[in-house]
C-alpha cells in the first residue's frame, strides 16, 4: 500500500549508547569501526534498505498526483 514502508528499518546491531556513539561521528572514524565490525553490516544493510525505499517512493509518484489531470 502507498506510504507503508514494504520492510523495516535494519535494527543497530549493538546497544543504545553505542548506537549514539555511533551517530555522532563512529561511523565516520576507522578506528571506531574496526572495534565494531556489525556497524559496517549495518551501515550497508541500512543504505541499501533506504535505497529501494527511495525507489519505491519515486515508483509511486503518479499515485501522489490527482487521479483526473495528474497534476
């Protein structure tokens, strides 16, 4: 159904102060992720679900647009 994601959102692999750490700036450190090597599994899995859902959404435009001019 239109605006229902088709999968959720990948769950972070580790507890909630390392899913923290890890937004403000592990993932952009080597070190850090070479401690935490789920984060990179994540990191994929989660690129790769908000790609199809960005395709999706870009495949349901016309549902978005009024069913008698689409506009």
């Amino acid at each position: 159904m239109y605006g229902e994601p088709d999968e959720p959102e990948p769950e972070f692999p580790y507890p909630s102060n390392v899913e923290d750490e890890y937004y403000e700036g592990g993932r952009d450190d080597p070190i850090w992720l070479a401690a935490h090597p789920l984060a990179i599994d994540y990191d994929a899995k989660w690129i790769a679900w908000d790609d199809n859902r960005q395709e999706k959404y870009e495949k349901e435009q016309n549902l978005r647009h009024c069913p008698y001019c689409r506009c």
